[in-house]
C-alpha cells in the first residue's frame, strides 16, 4: 500500500450510526470521559447518552443481569451526554468525550469460514501462498472444481463426508474445507481483552501486508453462562497475504494494534429483536478511498453455514468458560475480489480508506484504514480499568 498521508476524518451522525428503528432499540455505549478518566457504561436514549455506571461498573456486569434491556430503558443514571456531540466528537482527543467500542471484559473471539464463499477465498489464499498475483488463476481451479460441490451442504452431514471425499480425490482438499464444511467449525481468538477500537476510530493493517480486506461481520455478545444477549457489527480485519502462507499464521494476520473494531452500540435482545433477528440480519459494506474510489459489498446471515448457537456452543461450554462472557464474530460472506492496484491482483486496502459496516438493526460501524504501526497505541489495559473503577468507588 501507498505511505499513509494526512487525511479527513469520516463525518459522523446521529442519523447515519444509529439502527433505523433506534426508538425501539435498547442499546448499550461506552463512552470515554475525561474528567473520569475512564470509560462509562451507558445508555443510548434518543438523542441523550446517561452514565450507568453506577449501576453496571462494566458492560461484562450489565450482561449478566437478567434485566439488562430495562435497566438501560429505564435505570436512573448520572451525567448525561449529548449523542450527537459523542458521534461527532475526534475519538484521538482525551480531552473530549467520545465514544468507544461498547465492550470491555468480555474476551474477544471468532469463527471463521461459516459462508462458501468467503470458504473458497481462504482455499484460494492457501492455494496462492499469499501470492495476490496469483489469485485469479486459482480461482478459476478451485470454482470449477468445488464451487457446486458446496451449495447447500450441512457441515458435518454425510453429504459433507462425500464431498470431502470427492475433492480429496481431486487434490484439493483444504484445511479451510475441514472447517467449513467438517464437524468443527473454526473459533479463534480475534484479540486480546480490552483492545478493540469503536466507530470512528482509526483501524489498521501491518504495513508490511499487501493483500488485506475487511471483513463485516455480525458479532454476538453472550454472557458467562452462554446466553446471547445481545448483538453489534464488527470489522475482523485480514491480511490474506500473511495467512496464505501458512494458518500457523492466523494470529500475525488478525490480531495487531487497532485491528479489531466493534459497535457503535450493543443492541440487546428484547421482544422487538430477538435472535430469529440476528438470523436475518443483512450487512452491507462500503468503502471508500482515495482517489474517488468506492467499492459495495453485502452479505446476509441468512446463508450462514452453521447457526448461530452452533457457534456460540463451539465456544462456550463444559469444554471451555468465559467467566466474564465473550464476543463471537460470527464471520462474513463479503470477500471482495475486484481489482484495484494491479490486473489479476484483488481487493486490497489503500491508506485513507473509509470503511462502513451497516446493518439497518444495528446501525453502522465506521473507521479509517491506517498502519498498524501507525495507529494510535493501545494503552489502557485491565489493571488501568481495575484502577480507574475503584478511584471512582464504584467497584
């Protein structure tokens, strides 16, 4: 990619981050406050924004409250905020209130390879070796050989076995196969506790990465004893290039400084959102870089692999617990393909780019690419949550 250059912030509105029916909506923020000098729990209340804190000194502690949807309708808060004024606000500037991604505690994980077609691109990297040049040519191969075998088969089913078997014999069986269509799926750590970044923010990928995407995804939020109970967008940045050469990898290709971003709200689940919901949900993906260039992309959890709490059991369970509750991105159908630098070579980031991730019951998740290495550090960690919550005395 190009060196990165000074470049406009993306313009933030009430209207064009919150859900479309936000009225209906009971949505957690968590929005960083300068005399404070922490984050807040809250909630988003038409154009008001009221500190729960007091109530829920984390969003982990809000999950586990059976009553967490009318808490945030209705629990009496502290200082309120100005919802525009937090969507419009610079997020690289302490001194203003601003908003964050609206999960702290929760450990951050993901699935992977839950849609055929984001399945095949991933056979196509470990076919490639990374090699973005090579990328067409493989495709072709691949498609003509699996692209039918696919549609419709239910992972870990016996027409699943005989698919295996057929591209086993056609030599192109994958590790990334295994996962999509196998009995496991795929579930990984994204990145550590506390490190995700919330819209408006700048996300990055490793300047040294050449082939790199977005991935717009449904994240689930589920508490300690494995209930969903809640959902947001998420942004589950990779670099193909890096993960191409080898899924021993994985980690250098998804987990770097700023390379995780979640919101703007958690939506919880109520009588008007419910998890048929989430099942429907479409996401829609626009970005825009420099030099006018715009690219659209969708994807719809209606063509997802494995369901929801498939994933969701895959995770959390006697096999492993998350005592503070996680977040599942549950992955994405989008793998963009069009050329953008070079003939044959994909989709790849440019510095500058705009990202958006919307879905009409969510809202929209904006953020600007940049380096890794130039994004801004991550600095406050659990020991600095732990401190700052006990200073304020609402431990």
């Amino acid at each position: 990619m190009e060196p990165a250059t000074a470049r406009p912030r993306p313009m933030l509105t009430t209207g064009s981050v919150l859900p479309e029916d936000a009225d209906r909506a009971a949505l957690v923020a968590r929005v960083y406050s300068p005399e404070r000098g922490g984050p807040c729990v809250a909630a988003v209340r038409g154009e008001h924004v009221v500190d729960l804190t007091a109530v829920a000194p984390t969003v982990s502690d809000l999950m586990e409250r059976d009553d967490a949807a009318a808490v945030v309708r209705e629990a009496d808060g502290g200082h309120v905020w100005s919802l525009n004024e937090l969507i419009e606000a610079p997020v690289d500037r302490r001194e203003v209130p601003h908003l964050l991604s609206p999960i702290d505690l929760q450990v951050i994980k993901a699935a992977g390879v839950t849609f055929a077609r984001s399945l095949l691109e991933r056979v196509i990297e470990e076919r490639t070796g990374g090699d973005p040049a090579q990328a067409a040519r493989v495709r072709a191969r691949v498609g003509q050989v699996v692209g039918g075998t696919l549609g419709g088969i239910r992972p870990g089913s016996p027409e699943a076995h005989k698919a295996k078997e057929l591209l086993v014999a056609e030599g192109l069986w994958s590790q990334y196969l295994e996962v999509g269509i196998g009995p496991d799926p795929e579930v990984f750590t994204k990145a550590p506790v506390l490190s995700a970044v919330g819209t408006g923010a700048d996300i990055g990928v490793l300047g040294s990465s050449v082939w790199n995407n977005p991935e717009p995804e449904v994240v689930l939020v589920v508490d300690s004893r494995g209930r969903v109970r809640g959902a947001t967008l998420g942004n589950d940045v990779n670099l193909r290039d890096v993960e191409g050469r080898s899924a021993l990898l994985l980690s250098r290709a998804k987990d770097n400084n700023a390379s995780c971003a979640i919101g703007p709200f958690i939506r919880l689940l109520d009588e008007g959102f419910d998890l048929d919901t989430v099942r429907g949900l479409d996401i829609g993906l626009r970005i825009d870089g420099p030099g006018g260039y715009v690219l659209h992309g969708s994807s719809s959890m209606r063509e997802i692999s494995r369901d929801v709490l498939e994933l969701v059991a895959a995770t959390h369970g006697p096999h492993h617990q998350y005592p503070d509750g996680h977040v599942l991105f549950t992955g994405t159908l989008f793998a963009p393909t069009e050329d953008r630098q070079a003939p044959g070579a994909g989709f790849t980031h440019e510095y500058g780019d705009v990202v958006r991730i919307s879905s009409p019951r969510l809202g929209t998740l904006v953020n600007t690419v940049v380096p890794c290495e130039q994004a801004a550090p991550w600095a406050f960690g659990v020991r600095a949550l732990m401190r700052n919550l006990a200073r304020r005395g609402v431990l």
